[in-house]
C-alpha cells in the first residue's frame, strides 16, 4: 500500500468492438490516503481509596486501541508492586486476544484490532498483612518493536490505594482523601 499523499484511482474500458467516441472510456476519481494513527491506552482502578492489611482488593484494568488499524504483539505488563503479596487475574479478549487467566505479575502479549472493544483484565491482589503506608499498582501496555504510538502518555496508569482500616468509610467523607485519618484514636 503507498504511504500518506494524494493519488489517482483509475479504470480505463478495453473494447474489443469499434468506438466512435474513445474519450469516454476511462475514469480517473481523486483518492487521498491518509497516515494511520496507532494508539494504545490503559486505564487500572480499583474503585477505592483505600484497603487494609490482609485484604484483597481487584482492580480493573483495561486496554484500548484508538488507532485505526489492529495491533498484533502488543505486551500487557502489571508487575506486582511492594505491599502485595501475590495476585490472580483473568483476561476478556472481547474482538482481540489475551491470555485467558494467570497468577501473579502480568506479562501478556495481546492483540487488539482497531476499534474493537477493550481487552479487560480483572486483577485480585492480596495485601501484605504487615503493609503500611500506600500500595500503587502500575499497569503499561508497550506497541510491537517497529511501531511508533502517537500518544505514549496514555501507555501507562496507576492506582495508588492507601493502607490502613478506614473508621468512617460510609460516604459521609469528604472529597479530599487527604484529609481522611486512617489513625484509632
């Protein structure tokens, strides 16, 4: 296929009987290819602010292709972060491809054709009953060697949940997370 420009897409009619008018008998229509975009993007959430020692919590993380053409080879990576001890997950594939399930860290190689639904993964991570402080879980997804992303800002998200027990944690908060107590008086 030629690169990005401007093009003519042309017919001519090869007769094998006399014409008396040859003039009408080829078309030329004006044809202008346009550079494909590829874009991945990945979004993880786990839907709460926080979690506590011990418990298990899943995150939600789901990959897109915004581009116009499919993707084959793409990997998938969510290396287990400090504070967890280990995970399971599973993978929708949707109209693309990924491995259906496995354990710990993920480190898949998918396929998303262009405008398909999201692959989704769901992701149950137990934290460390010992774990103070914050637990973010980052998830990326990296294009094949060879192809360029036209927004790589959204090729990497994350989800940091602090660790602790919540005292009031009933939707009488606060918006601002920071200024919750996670301390028992």
């Amino acid at each position: 296929m030629p690169g990005a420009g401007d093009y003519y897409l042309g017919a001519v009619l090869n007769q094998v009987h006399d014409d008396s008018n040859n003039f009408n008998n080829s078309a030329y229509v004006p044809l202008t290819v346009l550079e494909s975009v590829d874009d991945l993007a990945i979004t993880v959430d786990d839907g709460v602010p926080a979690v506590a020692p011990g418990a298990l919590t899943t995150y939600v993380i789901t990959v897109l292709n915004l581009g116009g053409l499919g993707i084959t080879d793409a990997v998938v990576h969510v290396p287990l972060p400090a504070g967890v001890l280990g995970a399971t997950w599973t993978c929708d594939a949707g109209e693309g491809t990924c491995s259906p399930s496995g354990s710990g860290a993920i480190f898949d190689v998918v396929s998303l054709p262009a405008g398909a639904y999201p692959l989704e993964y769901q992701m149950t991570c137990g934290v460390d009953p010992g774990a103070a402080g914050a637990v973010t879980l980052t998830a990326t997804v990296t294009m094949p060697v060879g192809i360029d992303d036209v927004n790589p800002t959204n090729n990497s998200a994350s989800d940091t949940n602090m660790i602790g027990g919540i005292v009031f944690f009933d939707g009488f908060e606060s918006g601002d997370f920071g200024e919750w107590s996670l301390a028992v008086p």
